[in-house]
C-alpha cells in the first residue's frame, strides 16, 4: 500500500476511536511529516483522503479539523438476557427472511447482503468466467476434501493481518462460514450440551443450536466493549459449558470491536475454565479502523481457538466459501465438515484464489470499507430523521449492520407483517436470541449506497412503526 | 426422442435383462417393424445403433444375433454382516481417499468421478461463463433457502422419468447428494439411534452416522437383486431402527438395479413397522437400461421415502448440486439443511437449470450411459485378464463403479499401500462396511474411457495383487 493511504488508515483510525475528538484540531502537516518520516506532500494527499471521506475539514490557515460529529441515537442498553441455558426458537422468523428470492421485488433491509456492484469485484468475475472456458475444466472435479491448496495459501497470508501466523495446512475450506461455524459445533458439542454465546448473536448460530439439540447460554452483551466478562465468569463457574461462542470483531448484530485487552482477557478465561472458543471472524476485515482489528485466534497459544470465517461479507455471499481454522480440533472439525457436504465446489475457490493473487483484495477493501463507514452515517441520520423519538442505535465500527432498539414493548414480528404489503423487509431482533428476547429490537443493512429508493424503505420502516405505536395508544 | 433411439434403447434393455440371451437370434427387422409400427428404416437404424454397442452382431442373409457373451468373472458372495448394529470406524481409510487433489498425478481408480470430458457437457461450461458476465450477477447473491425455483422446476419434471410426480415445491437444493444424506439422517435419528443400511455401502452414509454417534446395522445384499427383505423384516422386528437408508437402482458400490417388485415390498415392509426409508438415487439417471428404472419414492403414497440425489454422477461432481425431495419431513430436513451450510450457492444452479432448459440433459446422459455400459464390458475383461483367477466381480447394470472380490484373507488397504508407490489408488472394500467387513474388495471406477494409461494402472493393480498373494505364501 502506498504511504499516504497508510497514513490516512491510521488517522482515521485514531479519530473514529475518539483519540481525537470532534472539533478538535488535527496535528499539522509539518508536524506528521516528522512523526512519520514522510513528506509534506504525502501528508497533504493522506488529509485530502479523509477529506473525501468525511473525517477531517480543512480550515483556511489554520489546518485540518474533525468534523464537529452530527447527532446520531443514544445506544442500545445491554442485554439482560436470562441467566440460564434455554432451548431455541425463532425458526420461524427465520424462514421468512432467508426464503426469498433476490428477484421477488423486496427490499431485504435485514439479510446480511455486502453491496456486491462494486467495481472492484471485476476481476472475480473475470476469473470465474475464464475458468469455464478452461480446457481441463478444473471446475467440475472433486477438489480434496481441505480445499484449494492455493486459497489455503492465500488465505493463510491475509491472516497476518488479523496477526494469526498460521499455514495453509492449518485451514479448512468449508461451504461458507455457516459450515465453518456448524462443523465447529457439531465436532465440540453433544446433543444436550450447553454453549455459551454473545447476546444478541447470529440467528444462524442459534438455529444450529437448535437442531442439535443444544442449550445457549446467553451472556450480557455492551453494545461497545462486547460479551460481559464478568457475566461470562459466573456462567463458567456455575454451568458445565461445552463452547463459548462468540463475533468478537465488528459483532454481528451490534457492530462493536471488542478492545484488544478484553479478548485476551477472554481467552484468559477460556483457559482457566479449558473450554474452547468458537470465534467468528466473518466482518472482521471490514473494520473501518485501521490496521483491522486482532482476532483472539491470534493470542492463542493451546490452540483452543477455532477461528471461523469467509469472504461472504467481503466478497460475496453467493460464493459460498468460507474457512476455518480449527487447531487442535482440526481432525474432529474436517470429519464434520465431511459428513455434512463432502468437499467444497472447486470453481469459486480458485477464482477467488486467482482473485487474492492479483492483488485485487485489499483495492476491494479498502473501498467497501469506506463506503460502509459512510453508509453507516447516512443511515444513522435517517433513523433519527425517520423513526420515533427515542429510538437507540448501535454505533456499528465495521461492517455493515445497525441494530436498532425501539419502545419496549414494541413487537418488530408485527411490523415487519406490516411491511409486507410495502415490500420492505427488516430481520426481527428476536431471531438473535435464543430466548425470544429484543422483540423491540430490528436489524437494517446499509451495504448498498445509499438511493433515493433506500432511502424511501427505511422512511416506510419509521412510518409504520409510527402507525403501529399510534394504534397501540 | 427419436424412434429408432427409443428402439435401439428397449431392445438394448431386453438384451442386458436376458430377456434375449447370447446366441439368439433378434426379431426380424420386419417383426420389429410391425411390432412397433414404425418403418423398416427405423429398425435398421436402431440395430445399427445395438450394432455400434456391441450389443447385436449381424450375420449374413440370418439377420442380428445377440452376440456370444465375452466369459465374465463370478459374481461376489452375498455377504453376511453382522446382525446386530454396530459403531462405525474407516475413517482414516476413507480420508486416504478424499484428501487427494486431481493435479498429484495418482490415478484414481476408486474414486466416484464420472467423466466429465464429453463434448456434451459444454453447454453446461459456456452457460457458467456466461452468467459470470451478467451485468446484475446472479451468481454472487445468497438465493433463497430451499434452492433457484427454475432448477427446482426443471428436477421435478427429470423425476418424471423415475415415476415421480413432484412439484417444485416439495424439492429443497443442497450442496451435493452428500448433503442431502446428511440432513435426512439429522432430521430423522439421534445419537445412539440405529438405521438399517444395504452392505455393501456408500461410505459418505457411513461416515455420516459414525459422525452423528448413529448405530449402522448392515442388511445382507444380492449382488443382483440388492437388500435381503427376509434379513430386513427380521432386523425391523428386533431392533428399534429409526430410518432405512439404502441406494435401490444402480447400487454404490455393487451397481444392480433392484427388481420393481422388490422395491414395492420395500416399502410396504416400511409401512407395516412404520419406518422411512431414505433413497439414495444419485447413479439412478445412468442405468444401463430404458426407460431408467422407477425409484421406490415413485411408489410412496405418505410420504415416508426422502429421495436424494444430485448432478455429481450425472454431470460434474464440482458442481456441488444436489436435491432432496424429504416427503412429510421436508420442513425437518430444511431446517437441517439451513443448519449445515445455509442457503447453496446459486451459480451453478443458474448455469444446470439453463442447460437442462436447453435441452441438453438428455442426450448427454444417453451419450454417458452407452459410454459407461462399454467401458464396463471393457473393465470386466481387463480384471479376468489381469487379476487372479478366482477373482469375483459385480456385473454393473448402471453407473461406473465395479465391485471386485479377491480371496477371503486377502487385505486391499495393504495393496492400496502397495500401490501408492505405482501413482494409483483404489477404494479399499472396508470403508463401505460399518463393521470393517469387505477388506478383501475394492471398487474400481470405469468412467473415463479406457486408455492405455487407464489399462496400465487396473494391470498394476493385478500384478501388485498377485505379488501380494505370491508373499504371503
């Protein structure tokens, strides 16, 4: 990477964590240029760049500022989930959102769908339609049952970034992260068993739970710091937990960055209990601090740590390749990875390879990173424009998710029937809960750039729960 | 399809059933003629085609003979497993096997890949390269839970072919028939629950019910006629058997076609203990025969029979597209399907379902069974020729898979170890036993048409036999 973009990452970074504060006056260009031993015109283009996106305003004569920051929702309060190991539900609820076709006409403000109309996917294309016309077809074989030995290898370097040293030989390629995630599950856990989990957490997670026949213990979950320590070391103490499970970085549905000394703390923890942690790693890359934050993966020294990921949120979901990283399970892990589907199609892997090889992912990134951080601001103001007064939001910090917290006694399974007929779709909070909890609680997706016809679907989601409340005074 | 292809393929069937026997002479071409109410030309294309085969021979001013059968070897004993369910071992055995990439240069001899070298299937790879061209990329969106509803179409007007009358609806897509077995067996049986299996069998099925805690109980096999129903009807009244899992038409390993009757008989041994059978049809589109035989689902009335199957054997196994028709359990197996991998990558989906709208299925699996039923009469005569005599062997009525049995103390994963050092492998006969059975049997593929380097490596496999046996006298 070029040394103004590195320098733009890393003040950027410094200003979403509130190092510098809105209003303040950022560091001159003289000064920087000391700091970092570039030159002045480098850290004229790194200011132009956090110009463009909306972290620093020039001020004639006396330098750069932070914007003053717009008004945005209180957060969400934390979740006093039940201090218990339930059965799950929600099937249902489930179903309605993952049953329907793209081409169905509905706005699915809820799936995890990243913006796939980027520009800089071209090249993946461009590979996936070469290897159909490859004369030895290397799409339509068997690969072996680890996956793509070049992917693998692939992988194995971005992994670095997230400061995991690990091999290719270390990784398994799975169907996605839901396999990583399931497979995990299936090679730790016994029908019965009890796992913890962050609340809210991924509704895929919780349904996997409870087709096994699974028991989740939902752990109290800050919308800033993640899963509650403290919570989660009465639960060791008093249950016989089998997993913790958790989306430590850029948490689905919250959005938080666990701070760095909270996950080693947690594996701290995990340790001193020996149970194993299932970490999902799938929007981790799409922090919008700079460099990405570290996974708890990479602090593991027992290899207790079974880090599961994919590029259905960086690249596509469609895909349908993701990985994992399983440690000393890895045996137990590739055994359920072959019971459930044998081995992944060959096709995208080696594209997304070949992708990985030209070094057209981290261009790739480094956009949607910024187009996320900005479509998590145009969202955050619409839903104060739109929806009622009081209404909390998460303050994602990578991603592209927001959770949104409304009146408690407000039902999101009602207004998302409501919305039906308007052809907008939110995910309802209680699908994240394997109790059936944040019934008040919706999840909005802000990949996409932000359209007048966007726009327009989250204006209709406040005004129908303005109706809906209005109906219930 | 045209009137002497349907003819050539109905006298071709009467041939390979014994129907005609070799040596007889064939109806007259004007017999047939009026016998079908088609032309005297239609006839002779159709023995011209028979001709082509292999399967008539003409002789001068005589007409056509069905010619003298080429000498076989026996076939394999029925086996007599064990009669009590059993926990299931072979994993390593079966990872040998799985953990191979095409390019390490070993042939292959066991694996189950079809050839996916035929000019017949380039629409298939010029519809993948098109989709990747679409200006809205179809390919890259999560598509709905239960599969592309064009695909969907498309099957449930295939399964005609097989007696089935389903709707789109009652399909769910999956990532291969691997995971279409899986989810079954998720959905009917728990830990410690016991299913009936053919035995020989698939080794993925195995595998699945090892990985579940599930208890296989091995049913003895006809290697005509396939499972035992009198061995059944006494398993069913002894033990508590949660589901019957069995693969009736062209079998994995042994590749009979069970009889129509027997199937029926099946299923109303299944009624009377109220018990499902879970069907397993992927090499059941390649029977030797015409039309394909029907599947035992064709006879189901309540719903009991889960009929899985894919294009793996039929098109490309890297294509990862399988379908599951679950009957009454389909939203069990949907939700276990979810659990697994979540929604299945839609792509290849697109690019089958174009193909199939096309029209190509159809003559390309008319091109692949006439190619298989040739390269197994070719198989057979290499293994009379280069194996030991005494050596056993299946007699294939579909598919690509030939079922050898050596002497009784004889142990394949031995010669598979032998072999390694050749750059060629077979499947070891164990892996498709619960109970470690079957180590003196191998499964050689006969897919790809047979080249010197394809005779070379089934000579090996003979000679690195005899040298084994040579040892250990």
């Amino acid at each position: 990477m070029t040394l103004y973009v590195n320098l733009a990452e890393l003040l950027g970074t410094r200003i979403e964590n509130g190092f510098y504060r809105p209003g303040d006056r950022l560091p001159s260009v003289r000064a920087l240029s000391i700091e970092h031993g570039v030159s002045l015109s480098t850290v004229q283009q790194a200011y132009r760049v956090l110009e463009d996106s909306g972290l620093a305003t020039p001020k004639p004569k006396s330098g750069y500022f932070v914007p003053i920051s717009r008004k945005a929702p209180a957060l969400p309060v934390v979740g006093r989930p039940v201090q218990r190991p339930v059965d799950i539900s929600q099937w249902e609820q489930v179903l309605d959102m993952i049953r329907v076709s793209p081409a169905e006409g509905l706005t699915q403000l809820g799936r995890g769908m990243p913006d796939v109309n980027s520009p800089t996917l071209k090249p993946l294309l461009r590979a996936m339609g070469q290897l159909s016309r490859h004369q030895d077809m290397p799409g339509l074989y068997y690969d072996n049952i680890l996956g793509v030995q070049a992917l693998r290898e692939q992988i194995a370097r971005l992994l670095l970034d997230s400061g995991c040293q690990l091999n290719a030989s270390d990784l398994l390629i799975t169907s996605g992260c839901h396999e990583a995630l399931s497979a995990c599950i299936r090679a730790l856990c016994a029908p019965g068993d009890i796992v913890a989990v962050d609340s809210p957490s991924f509704f895929g997670v919780m349904q996997t739970l409870k087709g096994l026949g699974m028991k989740a213990l939902e752990i109290p979950t800050d919308p800033l710091t993640g899963i509650s320590l403290e919570a989660l070391e009465l639960a060791l103490e008093q249950w016989p937990i089998k997993a913790i499970q958790l989306t430590p970085s850029c948490n689905n549905p919250l959005g938080y960055v666990m701070p760095e000394e909270r996950k080693r703390a947690l594996l701290r923890l995990a340790q001193r209990f020996d149970v194993p942690i299932i970490e999902d790693d799938v929007y981790g890359d799409l922090a919008f601090s700079y460099p990405r934050p570290r996974t708890i993966k990479s602090f593991d020294e027992d290899g207790r740590v079974l880090l599961c990921s994919s590029f259905s949120k960086t690249l596509a979901p469609g895909l349908r390749v993701g990985w994992v990283a399983p440690g000393r399970y890895l045996e137990r892990v590739l055994h359920m990875k072959y019971i459930g589907t044998g081995s992944t199609a060959p096709q995208p892997q080696l594209a997304i390879s070949e992708f990985l090889q030209g070094g057209h992912f981290e261009p790739h990134l480094r956009r949607m990173r910024s187009q996320y951080q900005r479509n998590r601001d145009q969202m955050l103001d619409w839903v104060l424009r739109y929806f009622p007064e009081g209404t909390r939001a998460s303050r994602p910090q990578g991603g592209f998710m927001l959770w949104v917290e409304l009146a408690e006694d407000f039902d999101t399974v009602r207004l998302n029937r409501a919305l039906l007929e308007h052809k907008v779709q939110i995910a309802v909070g209680s699908i994240f809960s394997a109790s059936g909890k944040y019934r008040n609680c919706l999840r909005l997706n802000f990949a996409v750039r932000p359209t007048p016809r966007i726009e327009a679907a989250v204006r209709t989601v406040g005004e129908v729960i303005k109706q809906l409340l209005a109906q219930a005074c």
